[in-house]
C-alpha cells in the first residue's frame, strides 16, 4: 500500500484532473458554503477570471445563459467544471415535485 504523502498528488490528479463534466444547458448551478466565503473574501485565492464567474453563479442562471451572457469567455465549461471540484458551487437540487 502506498504511503500518505504519495497519495496526495494522487487525490489532487483524480479531484482536479481528468476530462471536465459536460454541462447541460439547463443546468443550474448554486454557490456552496466556501464559494459565498470565497467571493466575499476580500483576498483572492483564486484567479481573477474564475472569480468573476464565481460571483455570477446566482441559482437562478443557466449554463445556457451563462454562456450567452459571456459569449466571449473561452472555456466556460471548464471554468465550471473547475470551480465545480473546488468545491466553490454544486448544482441546484431537482424537484420532485
């Protein structure tokens, strides 16, 4: 078994690595606890543009509309994706109802 120190790399290739998610147009996407801590934050740990995004995330916006929004932001997908597995956002619940 491998020892913990050479497991961290690890973790962090298989949380951060790896092809990003496809998105859904419909799809909504909801701050977490530590994306509202984050974009309040008044120092940045995260890139400015990544940043920009974060604040747009408001549980209202779709990808779709994200997208035609910042039709000149390279890489939305991935940016999401990336603050996705950051832990910054999480998709809005379903309703069952």
């Amino acid at each position: 078994m491998p020892a913990m120190s050479s497991m961290r790399p690890l973790t962090w290739q298989l949380v951060l690595g790896g092809d990003p998610a496809v998105m859904r147009e419909s799809e909504v996407f909801i701050k977490t606890r530590l994306g509202r801590d984050e974009a309040r934050a008044s120092d940045a740990s995260i890139p400015r543009r990544l940043r920009t995004l974060l604040a747009l995330v408001d549980g209202r916006r779709s990808v779709g509309e994200l997208r035609a929004a910042l039709h000149s932001y390279r890489s939305l997908d991935d940016s999401l994706d990336m603050l996705r597995k950051m832990g910054f956002i999480e998709p809005l619940p379903q309703r069952w109802d």
